[in-house]
C-alpha cells in the first residue's frame, strides 16, 4: 500500500510499503522517466539491463529513462521503499550546465545503478529523504531537499571508489550493443554471430539476465526510443530510421501495436505528455 505520495509539475514522490511481497507483482517494465528508488526495509535485487544489484536498507537505485528493469523479492521480508520520479525536462530548467545529472546520464545502461549507504560518506542523504516525506510540505520544500539528495548521488558517483568495477558479462555487452544499434538489423541470429555463442546460450542468459527475449527488448527498446523522439520534436523520417524501421508505414503499424495508438496521437497530446506528473 502507498503510504505517502506527493504529485506535482514533473515529479512524483511515493512511499510505497508492500508487507508481503510476491514476486507476480514485480514485472520487466521501463519508465519514460528518471527514477531514484531508496530501500527503507527488506532485502532485495534490482536487474537493471542485465546487471544484478543486491540491496540492503539504506541503499539507492537509480534509473534514467528507458532502462529495463525489475525488483526481485524476497518475500520473507517486507518491501518497503521511497521512489522518486522526474520527467526529462526537469533537469533542462534546473541543471543548464549538467552538474547533477552526470551520474543519470554519464554511464551505460545498467551500470553504476547502484548506491550502498557507506557511498555517500555519511546518513544525511537519509534525511533529505525523510524530510522530503514530513507531513505538510509544498512543491517548494519537497524540492530543497531532493536538490540536496541529486548533490549527494552526483558527490558519490565522481568518487571513483564507488564506481561500478564488476566484470563486464556476455549480457552487458550484449546490451550495451542494442542500445547503440538500433538503427542497424538487431536479431538473435545477428548478435550470435556477433558475440560468437550459440542461439541457445545467448537465449538463456538474455532471459535470465533481463526477464525478457532479445526480439521483445530489442521492440522494446525501439519503441521507448520512438516515443522519447516524439516528445523531443524529431521529425518522422528521422525516428523511423533512428528505431532501425525500414519505411514509415512499419513503424506506423508496429507504434500502433505497441502503445495502443498511433505515433500521430502521441504529437497531439505532446503538450500535456510534457506537463503530466510521472507515475509508477
């Protein structure tokens, strides 16, 4: 159950408290918006992009849009946790000369996702979040202090100690080679051929590394990317070809499968898209 939740222009405060954790409820899925995700109680893993993270009370994830991941449980303990949620824009105002979002968007997918407590030096992040959570606070007093908590992550990020030093896998690779080709033909046959393993291999260890297929992360991947691309105001020929969709009319169709509706909807409703608080 949500046992806070603030919602305002771009950002999306919750305290969510699930006593009883079962694993159905914790799904792959992706968010068109960063997210820093704070452990307050329980023992867990977040799989973000192939890479494991196990968690202790007191340590933080982070995300930047379009990063595949889930939550698994361990139900013996309860899953209680302080999500924030930002839109893309929200940097662009309060960040011009990029010195808080390096450790959002300075880094591959799926790597330096994870901050343990003793990452930060000492427990005043701790109390950015809990003040952020005090009864009675406004945009402007929610906003102090999640100021101060992106100056703790971006502090813990450029010390180098905390770096992500973990042995690079097949599965990393594999992503991180997505996530640069999309544009290019992106099949299991291809990647095989690429990373020189075998359709059974790669099948296996991409499934249990991110919880899907190749073919529907790679869609998935494409279609995040499509989307963002809308909301940025690039030119349909352009994000067509960028997505790795031979002609627009395929992009159309595979658009309209996926979302619902159609890529024309989506620049319709851009406006509002752009102004509506985030969500879990």
């Amino acid at each position: 159950m949500t046992e806070f939740r603030y919602r305002s222009l771009n950002l999306d405060l919750f305290h969510i408290v699930d006593e009883a954790p079962e694993q159905k409820n914790y799904v792959v899925h992706t968010h068109i918006y960063f997210q820093i995700s704070y452990l307050v109680r329980g023992k867990c893993t977040y799989h973000v992009e192939g890479s494991e993270y196990p968690m202790n009370p007191g340590d933080i994830v982070i995300l930047y849009p379009q990063e595949t991941h889930y939550i698994e449980v361990d139900p013996r303990f309860p899953c209680d946790r302080v999500s924030v949620n930002f839109g893309p824009s929200f940097f662009k105002s309060l960040d011009p000369d990029a010195a808080l979002h390096r450790p959002f968007t300075n880094r591959e997918p799926g790597r330096n996702n994870h901050y343990p407590g003793n990452a930060f030096g000492d427990i005043s992040y701790q109390r950015r979040i809990d003040d952020m959570l005090a009864p009675g606070n406004d945009r402007f007093d929610i906003l102090v202090h999640f100021i101060q908590l992106l100056r703790d992550i971006r502090n813990a990020f450029d010390r180098t100690a905390y770096h992500d030093s973990r042995k690079d896998t097949l599965e990393n690779r594999v992503i991180r080679y997505i996530h640069h080709n999309l544009r290019n033909p992106l099949s299991l046959e291809i990647l095989c051929d690429k990373f020189f393993v075998s359709k059974s291999q790669l099948y296996r260890r991409f499934k249990k590394a991110t919880g899907t297929t190749v073919s529907k992360y790679v869609l998935s991947k494409r279609m995040l990317s499509a989307r963002q691309m809308i909301m940025d105001k690039e030119k349909a020929t352009r994000i067509y070809i960028e997505c790795g969709f031979q002609d627009y009319s395929t992009f159309y169709r595979a658009y309209q499968r996926y979302f619902g509706h159609t890529p024309r909807d989506d620049r319709q409703d851009l406006p509002s898209k752009l102004q509506d608080t985030v969500e879990e």
